[in-house]
C-alpha cells in the first residue's frame, strides 16, 4: 500500500488533484480538493483502493482523516464516495456523537446514507470511533485557499461529486450567494447548511 505522496500539487478539479512525483502525475480523490493549492508541495496520505473494476488512489490531509476513511468503508453499504461525504463534512465529532447517541436522522443527511445504512452506521462503529472526535482531525480541513475561475460553481461541482442532488444544493444556494468565499469556504458553508436542513 501506497502510505503517502509528497510532490508539486499539478492539477485540481472538484473530484481530485494530480500530485507529480518526479516526473510522475498521480491521480489522488480526495474530500474537498480545494484545500489545496496550485503548485505546492504536498505530502497526502493515501489509500489505495482495488476492486476488480476500479483502482483507485484516495487522499486525505493526514492519517487520522484517512483513519475515518477506512472505519467508515467497513461498513456495509457504504462506498468510498458515501464514505468521502462524510469526511468532506469536516466536523467528526458530530458524526462520532450522532452514532454513539443513535442519531440515525443525522445521519440519514449525508449522501446515499438511508436508515438501513445508518443503523449499520451505529451498530459497526458504536463504541469505536472516539479518537476521531478530537478536533485535530480537522486540521487544515477547510483552510484558506485561492482558487481561480468562480468559486460558487467549483464548489457546486464538489458537493455533487460527493452525492448531493440538484434539489438539495439548491435549497442552499441562495444563502451561499450572499456571501463572497472562496471555493473551500463554499463547500464548508454548503455542507454545514446540508447537514443543519
């Protein structure tokens, strides 16, 4: 397993980045790209996911991010995008709360989760998740970040990546629009609102 990539961040999109390693250009999905910056060195950690259809690399700012990553993709129906979802929230305490304290509403809001997948949430990871609800977790998760091109639309294409339909970023928008953020901060803002619906 491939356990980091450290290089010049050469390409984002609202799905992954392309880190280059000497001279060459890995492929990394990760949950919110835009907390990276064009042309900077990046360490990412990584998962390397291998199904008889798909390989994959998955990326997260540390190895805590990744941690949750993995708990979560052990649970039956959840998949790395559903799993993804629910790292791009940013905030594990609540996910680690909403579990412990039987919260199958809470987490019904995230993206592909439906109560059957929810109550397997609760009953695979009850009692197993109160490292991650320390708060350095979050770390980096959502910091500042200039992006070029219109920020809006580059985080509306995230939030889709990540499961949200049309309708749901809709009903957020026009509070998103009040506001002059950066594609990072939009998808922050967006998720939080998604989640508090």
């Amino acid at each position: 397993m491939i356990e980091s990539i450290t290089g010049n961040v050469d390409y984002i999109t609202a799905e992954y980045i392309v880190i280059n390693n000497n001279g060459i250009g890995y492929k990394i999905i990760c949950p919110n790209p835009f907390i990276y910056k064009m042309n900077e060195q990046k360490s990412v950690y990584t998962y390397h996911y291998v199904r008889e259809d798909v390989l994959a690399l998955y990326g997260f700012i540390n190895r805590k991010e990744r941690d949750l990553f993995l708990k979560l993709l052990n649970v039956s129906g959840i998949g790395p995008k559903g799993a993804l979802a629910i790292v791009a929230f940013g905030q594990p305490e609540q996910v680690v709360n909403a579990i412990e304290h039987e919260d199958e509403k809470f987490l019904t809001k995230f993206p592909g989760v439906g109560k059957k997948t929810a109550r397997q949430m609760i009953l695979d990871l009850k009692g197993k998740l109160s490292i991650f609800a320390d708060a350095d977790i979050t770390e980096g998760l959502f910091a500042e970040v200039e992006t070029n091109g219109d920020e809006l639309d580059e985080a509306i294409e995230a939030l889709t990546v990540l499961g949200y339909g049309r309708k749901e970023i809709q009903k957020v928008l026009p509070e998103l629009k009040k506001e002059k953020m950066s594609a990072n901060e939009y998808v922050k803002a967006a998720l939080k609102k998604l989640m508090n619906a």
